[in-house]
C-alpha cells in the first residue's frame, strides 16, 4: 500500500480537527472497502482516520423521532438491534448480505453509505425509509436527505472537513413494512447484479398504499429512487395487479451498463422481478 | 505500536499501512495466516481479533492495536489442539490445506458464539471461505463433529 | 458417504488412516513456498503489461535503478536467450524460446499480464515503488481473442515467427494456426449414411482458471559456482529444474529445486513463471530474492485452460447403435502453442465404440495467458460437447441415457478412436453403478419450490490417465519404522497413499511409514505431480522399493540363521525358516538386527511403468431454476468412478467431490470476462465466480474398483477423470428442466434467462 499517516481520534471534536488537515483525509470504519481501494490504487490519502472510537459514530438507539444508527456501528450489531428486527426489516435484510460474516463483523453502515458503491446493499433499504444523513464538521453539523446525498460512483456530497456521523430513520408507522432483496450469481461473496429495497405503508381499512419507497441499486452511477414506481402504487390498492404493473415502471428508474456481473437487459429484467418481489415481502410482512 | 499475539504482548514498529497479514507474516513470523487474495474474498488469511474472525489482509495493522489477536499458531490450549483443529485432521477436511487455517478459525470462533450450530449456520459461517480443493463437505462434517453433535466418519 | 471398497484383500489399502502430514497442516507449521526465510533475502515485484497485445518500444529502468534501496532491475535483455527447444512436461508441453518469452516479455506483450521487468529491494514497498517508476513505451496492437477470430484471414498476428501446420504440412506466411491434426478411422461418410437420426451441433466455451488458493512464489539463489536453488510451490522439482535450466541456459544439474507444500495446482503448477526471473534477480545482485505473486496477476499471468470453439456430430441407428461421430476441436492455446487439444481428442469419443470415426484438433495462439493443464486437461470441454450431444441422441430415441451408454460402451479391445486398443477398463461397470445408485433410482419432483423448475442430468467422461517416472527409495530404521523419500510433490495426501503402499508390501501399519518429498537432489528423476500418476505411478515405485527392502530383509535373515536365502519366506510381516518354524522374525524385529547383519537396508526403484490404465466417470446432477431470474441451484450431485483400486477411500472421494465442485463452477459462472481491448477485467475472486460452501449439495461418491492389470496394487489414476463430464451433466439437466440446450460456457443466470425468453 503507498504511504499514509493514521489516526484513531476518541472524540468527534478530535476527528473534525484532522478532517479539517490539508490533504486527502480517509475515514477508515471496517476498512473493509478502503484498504483495498488503497491497496489497489482505487483511493488514495495522505492520511487515514479511524472513526470507531468515537462515541457518537457508535450510536445505536431509538428514540421518539427515529432510529439512530452512527456511521461506525457494524452491520451485525445493527441487523440484531431489536427494533431493526422487527421494524426496519429491510435493513436487517441487507445488512445481512454484505459480504461474510467476517465482514459484517467489521464492516461499518457509514462506510457502505460513504463507499457510495452503486451496488450497495444498504443503501436501497436505507432510501426506502426516507432516511437523513447527518453530517458534521468544524462549521457544526447539517442534515442531508439520503436521496441526495449520492454524487456519482463513489461519490458522495460530502465537503472537505465533513464526516458523516449517523443515520437517522423516521419512526416506523402503523400498517408499514420494508424488505430488501438482490441477485447475485453464486449463494455468497458476489456484488449486486441488482438490488431492489421497498417501503410500503397500507391504509388498513381498504388496502390502498397510503405510501412507497422504491430504491435500486446496480442500476445507475448511484443507488436510485424508482420514484415512477411509487407513483403508480401510492394512493391505489395493493393488489397483484398493481404491483406487477409498478415493478413494470421501476424498469423507467434504471440506466444499467453491461459489465462483467450482467448485461444491462439481462439487469432489467431483474429490476422488474425483484421489485415485485419485495413489494410481495412488504405485503406480507404487513399482513404479517 | 503494541500488539497482543497469542497471548503474547509484543511491540512493533511498523508502518501504518500495513495490514495486520503482512505484520503477522513478515514481523512476527507468524507464517500459518496466508495471504491468496489480499482483498477480503477468499478468507485464507483470517485470524480472531477479540474473538471475532477477521480478514487479516484487510485490517490495517494499527486498528488491531491493544486488542487481542489469535492466529492459527495461537488456537492450541498448550498441549491440546483445539477440538476444531483435532476435527478437521480425523475428517480429513482438506487436501492441499492452504485455506485450512482460515477455515479453523472461523470455525473455532462460530463454535465460541454458538457451541451447537446447525449445518446451515456452519455453512453460513464458513460461506465466504474458499477452499478450491471442493473440501466443503468434509469441513462441515468436521466442524458439525468438534460441536458435539456429529459422530466420526 | 463411506464405501467399501478392498474387500478384505489387502491388511493397509482401503483403510482410512490419519494422513502423515496432517497436524502440520491444522497448525499453521506446514512451510509453503512463500514462507520461506532467508538470510538477507530481498524481496522483487514484477512490472506487467497492461496491454493484451503491444510492441515493446523502449524500456526505461532508470529512475527504478536509482530508487534507495532498489538492488536490481531486470528486463528481457537479461536474459540469456533460451533455445529453441520443445520438452515434455507430462502433462503438455513447451518450447523453451517460448517459455522464456513467457516469463519475461521480448519484443512484444501478448497478454495483459504479460512480464516486462523485475525488480529486486530491501523490502516489497520499495520493490513495488520502483516497479512503477519503470517507464515502457508500448505501440499497442490489435488483439484477437478468440479461436475463430484467430484463425481468419487478416487476423492480428500474435506471435510473427510462429511456423503453422496444417495436417502435417507447414502453412505459408504468417498465422495463428500452430498446428491441425486429425484422427481418422473407419468410413465416416459411410456410417453416418447408415444412421437414422445424426445430430451435429456447435459450441463455444469461455477459458478457466484452475484457481488454486495459494499464488504462484518463488525464491532463489544464484551462487558464486554458477549453481542455482529454487524453493517454490510446484508440482514437479525435476519439471521445474528443467524449465528453470532452460530458460537460464545452464546444465540441469545447476540447478536444484527444494519443493515447498504446494497450496493447490490442478495443473497450473506445472510451468515456471517466477523462478528465472527470481533466479536472475538473484545473479545481479548476489543475494537471495523472493518473488510472490498478487491475486490478478494469478488470473491475468498464469495457466488457464482453454477457450474453445467445438462441433460434434454423432449417428445412430434407431436401436442405439452409434454408426459414426466426428468432431472438430479448436482450442486456444494462449500467446504461445501447446493447447491440450491432443488431449481432449484422445478422451471425446472414448466412453464409446464407434466403428467410424474423425477427429480434427487445431492449437490457435491468441492475446491471452499461455494456458497450461487443468485437471484431465481438455477432456472437459471435449465430454461438454459430445456428452450433450448423445443426450439429445438419447432423447430422440427414447432411450435411457445410461442403456444407451452401456449399450454403446467401449470394453477391453475396443479401439480408442485415436488408435491405441484398450485393455481392461471399467466403462460398463461404471454405468451400471450409477444405474443402481439410490439417485438415479429416486425420481425428481419437476417442481421445485416457489415456482422452480427442476431437472435431472447425466453424463459420462474418460481419461486415459499417464505413468511416466517416478523413483522412490525406503530405508528401514531400527526400531522398524521405515523412511519412506520420494519426488511427488504432494498436493493432495497422496503421501499417505504412498505409505501405504509400502506399508502393505512391508507387512506394517501405515503408521509406521514416513514419507518424506525430496528436493530434486536428494531421491532420482521424478515426473509431475499431475496426469493422475502420483498414486499410480509412484506407488508402484514405492511397491518395488518395498519389495527391494522385503528381498535385503530376507538376506539379513538368512545370514542371522546361516541358511539359504530361498529358505527365507516372507508372509504376514514375519520372516521365517521354511523348514524351521521356530525361526521367524517380525519386520520389526529383525530391523533391530540390522546394525549386526551388515548394517542399514535401504530399499529403491526406479519406475517408467506403461500401463496407466484409463478411467471412466459417471455423473447425475439434479439442478433447481429460478425462471424469473435463470439462476441455477445444484441441488443433488452423484459421481460414479472406477479407481481401480481405492487406496485411502477417504482421498480418492476427496479428489471425486473436489472435481465436481470445479466442473459446476465451470459449467454455471467461471469465465475469463474480456473487455473490448482484451484484457481480462474479472481478475479477483469477486468476480471470478468460484464455488462456495452454499453454492454446492453434499456430492455423494459412488466408488466402483475394476483393478488396473498394469499396477500391482491395481491402482487407476483418479484425480482427473472426475471433472471430465461435470459440465456436460449440468447441461443436461439444465435441458431436462427448461427443454432448452446451451451450448455456450459459462450457463449462467443471465444466459439461462435469454434462452427462456428467446424460447417464449
């Protein structure tokens, strides 16, 4: 690996002192992504900021305006959060295929956020609840609705002297479910071919979808909204019909390439199958 | 920096980039943890850090300081192999046995969580191993066996 | 699944003792090539090419040269410029000029990957810093990737002074056609004229890695007596001290190889990469250096097998008779010649007897690694064709797949379609266990689970297996252990199976027995491990060394009692007077004796044996199908193999179950992904798709023992044949869940779900 200096700052104020150096200044959560992008040429940093010991990046909690998850918190602690269990299940449906265990166990959501992969797993999920990037630097902190906070591949808005600190996602309501699902070639170890993740919250009393979340990943330079898709589902009734003919209008959401992982057709059509699958999964969650 | 190797607490001077594989191989001469791919997907390199499986080639050296590493060199309780190690010789659970010492320790860790797990935990655990020698099969005997729950071959 | 398979014949074979290497391979102590320490030992790092086919224009080492703590940079013109001469590794072969160009680029790259220089540090970091300051001026050049590009006219030229042959006669002017060669036999236009149904199809294979875990390493010295020693993984010491010598132009016997645990071959650990180049890092600068490989360059620098372009085209009568087949086998070689297209034409046709046959192979270079064996090499491809062939033959007819094979099956004097006549081997015997086995006899539910589609196939594959030299050498300790020195390299247990083959002769437990792999210094000339010979071939060594010890001990006994040798019997381990039963000595007491009787015995033999004896495999695969998202499950997998005889049962199933999870790797997502400009871009394990635990059923292992006449044990290779039909069996049973046939490798989701839409 080429050259860089490391720090492991224990408080916030600390880290935005040496996010605010001259030079390209990393965050390292798990490293599961970055020191293989800077062994590879991908990435570089003049230095390299372990934010794990920071308090606030290892927040877990739900609160009474949402669930609170710091950017450092690993992807096993947080899909065996009880309220992820049994709420924010497509969150815990995605935060359970990245990578091995192995990795889980050290792999950060903020640094699956951050990598900004096109193809990452947690993203749909967490785009699916409408959730809010808070960031922080030296000039104090703002909020950032996670839907824009994708720049390009690998790119977030993210400014010099800015980190991420935690991801807040509003409090789950009555009558709402959310799942996550990709496609991979093999069982394990594979990136998204593609990724689908779905918020759907029903009006009881005549099945019609009060509100939906469609997110995609794999399909563009950023995780995307399906925001045609939403269209067609909120305010009708939730039945067969319906969904078939939203993961019909997901399609418009996606601008595949063609690459090693699957041609751009071939993607697609996965966008349509697993649409409708996890607005099937929210359905029956629901219904529950 | 100081590191804590099977029990052992050293201090090395070394540079923040390297990742723990190279500090364990190189430094220390800890030569059981293999490298094959160097980027997290084949699972050879792994070792336990606060007994957790971790991929060695992937961990910065620096982020495993103060924290308690074992390699495969370390697993052994003095005399004794460690069940998953006597399991995986009875069944023969590897031909060229390059990836073994990452399999045993995931599996030793898996076995620390949950002491009972069922194949389809064990496969789950073991799911971002490699082992291209197809062993697969005789590894999940093996391990099923070092829980107790599986007889001999 | 536990089989048993000796029948109370043999005392050691057929038993499953503890392999001798094994507690060093679950404690980390096993020393692998690239764990080897030195005394101020430097560490290299190759410079690659990033270009799949680029002249060579200039390189500049200057600034490399001038980096503190840089010992030496090397380029081609180091080299010394090796001979132009072709030699058998055992399994392939290479040309030596070729060889060395391989390892160290001359004038042009021919692959992404391809060496243009080395370096030689104080420590890797720097080795690497200096690498990229070396600055190399390409004109990159059109590649040409596959078979049928290369061979049309106008084709990018990969190598400008390849001499082409076309059935035996050169080609004129430049080409990428090394060689055409044909096998011809019977009236084929005839038999196909005597067929009721002929069925000819095409198909294209993607090129595979064998994808052994453990990186290619190598580290040496270069001594002031011009002698060179090379520690490294490899599959053969001698092989390797033969293309190391070649290529540095010395006497063999400069240059000794010490064989380090080997972390996986399949083949691809036959040929040299890094050891010259090590070996000349090592002569500039006058001190040890090691050279370890990364994953890509494992992927996009070393031995693959071969894409392919194939057509097959069997005929039949209505009752099954197969009349006539021919096939035309093309296969890409890589940058250099020496595809295993002569191999795959031995295996095609030879699971049947076909009176008319023509077989037509042709070695095409193009802009990708040289390849290099991988497990029966060129068989797989060759079964994947003519195997889904016969299975439509078989649907047509209505017949029973595994009727239609034992119906058509080659026996004892049939004649391979490529001449040779074989001798005692288990085709038929091997199909009528599958028939019986508890899978074939189970039916399959067609429907799967939330709308999967499931089907069955089954297919069949031979390989004829090689002996080749092997020489092993046994001396006996007092305390009558025996130290058992060979020259295989053991990649996957055989030395147990070894041992055990001495340990039988010797009348001891396997126990009792340590073997021990010898540098290319310490036991005589040794073949590759590789070609499914080890076991075969030196355990028939390790027989006959065996045999030398039991023949010494019978003389030391006859000396201790003062009467004749032939009065010494040698039976159950004991050696006795025939005439006097109270004269009679275990092996273990009268090694005790042997300090008094003339001191140590060491037994040896040297060992070319002929009879390898071919093998068959029979396999039935159950695959489930999303047909949403064409990803396939293999949910039930049997292998059916004739070993001969089954040494440590617990290995050969190892080497049965480790075959098919290659072939289902091959058969549903391994491929070489090329971009436009040639060079791989899915050279990780991210995205080289290699099975995983989750990805395979428990492989069920049916072993079936016709013992090899030409092996005293009656021992067949097993290592190989079982990955011969594996591709094919899951096309089958891809067919029998959708009624579509893919003939283009990998099968994978993607290519799975066009077929179902192109079928609707």
């Amino acid at each position: 690996m080429p050259e860089f200096d490391f720090a492991q700052p224990t408080s916030l104020n600390d880290a935005l002192d040496l996010f605010a150096a001259d030079g390209e200044v990393r965050a390292l959560v798990g490293g599961t992504d970055i020191v293989d992008q800077l062994k590879t040429g991908r990435r570089n940093a003049d230095m390299v900021v372990d934010v794990k010991r920071i308090p606030e990046l290892q927040r877990l909690e739900l609160t009474d305006d949402g669930l609170h998850i710091g950017a450092a918190r690993n992807l096993t602690d947080i899909a065996e959060f009880p309220p992820v269990v049994s709420d924010y299940r497509g969150l815990a449906d995605s935060s359970l295929l990245i990578g091995s265990w192995q990795i889980q166990n050290r792999a950060g959501l903020g640094g699956n956020v951050c990598n900004a992969a096109p193809s990452g797993d947690t993203i749909p999920a967490l785009l699916s609840h409408d959730t809010v990037a808070v960031v922080a630097s030296k000039s104090g902190t703002r909020e950032i609705a996670l839907s824009d906070f994708f720049a390009g591949p690998g790119q977030t808005v993210l400014q010099k002297g800015e980190i991420l600190v935690e991801l807040v996602l509003p409090l789950m309501q009555e009558n709402s479910a959310s799942s996550y699902l990709r496609f991979i070639p093999r069982n394990e170890m594979d990136i998204a071919v593609v990724g689908a993740g779905s918020f759907v919250q029903l009006n009881p009393s005549n099945n019609t979808v009060l509100k939906a979340r469609i997110a995609l990943a794999s399909v563009a330079p950023t995780p995307v909204r399906a925001r045609a898709a939403e269209e067609v589902l909120e305010g009708n009734a939730l039945t067969d019909d319906l969904i078939e003919m939203a993961a019909v209008a997901a399609v418009e959401s996606a601008t595949p390439i063609t690459d090693v992982r699957g041609s751009a057709e071939y993607r697609r059509e996965l966008v349509k199958v697993l649409t409708r699958r996890t607005l099937g999964i929210c359905r029956d969650r629901i219904n529950g | 920096m100081h590191l804590k190797v099977n029990d052992e607490s050293l201090e090395v001077a070394v540079d923040a980039e390297r990742t723990l594989l190279s500090v364990l191989r190189h430094e220390l001469g800890l030569m059981g943890t293999k490298y094959g791919c160097g980027e997290g997907n084949c699972g050879a390199c792994t070792v336990l850090i606060d007994g957790e499986a971790t991929r060695s080639c992937i961990t910065p050296v620096t982020s495993a300081g103060g924290r308690e590493i074992t390699t495969i060199e370390g697993l052994a309780n003095g005399d004794e192999l460690h069940p998953v190690q006597e399991a995986f010789v009875e069944h023969t659970a590897f031909q060229c046995a390059y990836c073994t010492s990452g399999f045993i320790m995931s599996s030793a860790a898996l076995l620390d969580r949950n002491p009972s797990p069922s194949d389809a935990q064990i496969q789950s655990a073991l799911s971002g191993h490699i082992c291209r020698c197809g062993a697969y099969g005789r590894i999940l005997k093996a391990v099923k066996s070092a829980s107790g729950e599986g007889g001999a071959e | 699944m536990t089989t048993e398979t000796t029948k109370g014949k043999y005392n050691v074979i057929g038993t499953r003792p503890i392999r001798h290497d094994g507690y060093d391979k679950v404690t980390g102590r096993a020393i692998y090539g690239a764990d080897i320490k030195l005394p101020a030992l430097l560490q290299g790092a190759v410079l690659r090419s990033p270009h799949a086919h680029a002249r060579i224009k200039s390189i500049d080492t200057s600034a490399a040269k001038a980096l503190p703590g840089v010992s030496a940079v090397i380029t081609s013109a180091d080299f010394p410029g090796a001979h132009d001469t072709l030699i058998d590794l055992g399994e392939g072969a290479i040309n030596f000029r070729y060889a060395s160009n391989n390892v160290m680029a001359g004038d042009k790259v021919l692959y992404k990957g391809h060496p243009v220089a080395a370096v030689a540090a104080l420590d890797k970091n720097t080795a690497l810093e200096a690498a990229a300051l070396i600055k190399v001026d390409y004109e990159v050049l059109k590649p040409v990737s596959t078979v049928m590009e290369a061979l049309k006219p106008g084709a990018p030229i990969v190598l400008e002074d390849l001499e082409g042959q076309d059935l035996g006669e050169k080609i004129d002017g430049q080409t990428n056609q090394a060689n055409h060669i044909r096998h011809e036999f019977g009236d084929v236009e005839k038999g196909f004229a005597e067929a009721d149904i002929v069925i000819e199809h095409e198909f294209d294979t993607a090129m595979v890695h064998q994808g052994y875990i453990e990186p290619h390493n190598a580290t040496a010295t270069w001594d002031e007596e011009g002698r060179v020693t090379i520690w490294t993984s490899t599959q053969g010491s001698f092989p390797t001290r033969r293309q190391t010598a070649g290529i540095l132009r010395l006497p063999d016997s400069s240059v000794k190889v010490i064989p380090l645990e080997i972390g996986g071959g399949f083949g691809g650990k036959i040929p040299s990469y890094l050891e010259p180049v090590a070996a000349i890092l090592s002569r500039e600068t006058g001190r040890p250096v090691k050279l370890l490989m990364e994953r890509t360059s494992v992927f996009e620098s070393t031995g693959p097998t071969p894409g392919t372009w194939m057509s097959a085209k069997v005929g039949v009568k209505n009752d099954g008779t197969i009349t006539a087949a021919t096939a035309d086998l093309r296969f890409d070689a890589g940058a250099y010649p020496g595809s295993p297209v002569g191999a795959g034409m031995m295996c095609v046709f030879s699971c049947y007897d076909i009176p008319n046959t023509r077989i037509d192979g042709y070695d095409v270079v193009v802009n990708k690694p040289k390849t290099a064996a991988y497990r029966a090499p060129g068989a797989t491809q060759a079964a994947y064709a003519m195997e889904t062939v016969v299975d439509e033959i078989c649907q047509k007819l209505g017949m029973d797949p595994l009727e239609f094979r034992i119906k058509n099956a080659a026996k004892e004097g049939t004649r391979r379609a490529d001449g040779p006549i074989h001798p005692i081997i288990g085709a038929v015997e091997t199909h009528e266990a599958a028939k019986a086995s508890d899978h074939w006899n189970t039916p399959l539910e067609k429907n799967g689970s939330d709308g999967k589609l499931r089907g069955r196939g089954v297919a069949s594959g031979y390989w004829f297996n090689i002996g080749l030299k092997s020489a092993v050498t046994i001396s006996v300790n007092e305390d009558g252990t025996v130290a058992l020195t060979e020259g295989s390299t053991d990649i996957g247990g055989s030395r147990a199976s070894i041992a055990m083959m001495a340990a039988e002769v010797l009348g001891i437990p396997a126990e009792e027995v340590r073997p021990h792999v010898a540098d290319s210094e310490g036991i005589g000339y040794t073949d590759v491990t590789g070609g499914s010979r080890t076991t075969y071939a030196t355990g028939y060594a390790a027989h006959d060394a065996a045999q030398d010890v039991v023949v010494q001990l019978r003389e030391r006994a006859a000396k201790l009692w003062d009467v004749e040798v032939d009065e010494i019997e040698f039976a159950n381990g004991s050696y006795q007077s025939k005439s006097d039963p109270e004269l009679r000595l275990s092996h273990k007491e009268l090694a005790s004796k042997l300090g008094s009787t003339g001191g140590p015995v060491i037994g040896s033999a040297s060992v070319d044996p002929e009879g390898a004896g071919g093998a068959y495999s029979t396999q039935i695969c159950d695959i489930e199908i999303d047909p949403e998202t064409g990803k396939t499950d293999v949910i039930r997998y049997t292998i059916v193999q004739d070993v001969g005889t089954a040494i440590h049962p617990s290995y050969v199933e190892g080497q049965m179950q480790g075959a098919v999870a290659q072939c289902i790797g091959w058969a549903l997502n391994e491929e070489y992904f090329l971009n436009d400009d040639g060079a791989m871009v899915n050279s990780s394990f991210l995205d080289y798709r290699m099975p995983t635990s989750l990805d395979l059923p428990e492989i069920e292992t049916i072993i079936v023992e016709v013992p090899n006449p030409g092996h005293p044990f009656g021992v067949r290779g097993v290592g190989e044949v079982p990955i011969v039909p594996g591709v094919a069996t899951v096309a089958n049973a891809i067919h029998d869940a959708l009624g579509i046939r893919l003939r283009t490798t990998p099968m994978n989701a993607g290519s799975i779900l066009a077929a179902l839409k192109a079928k609707k």
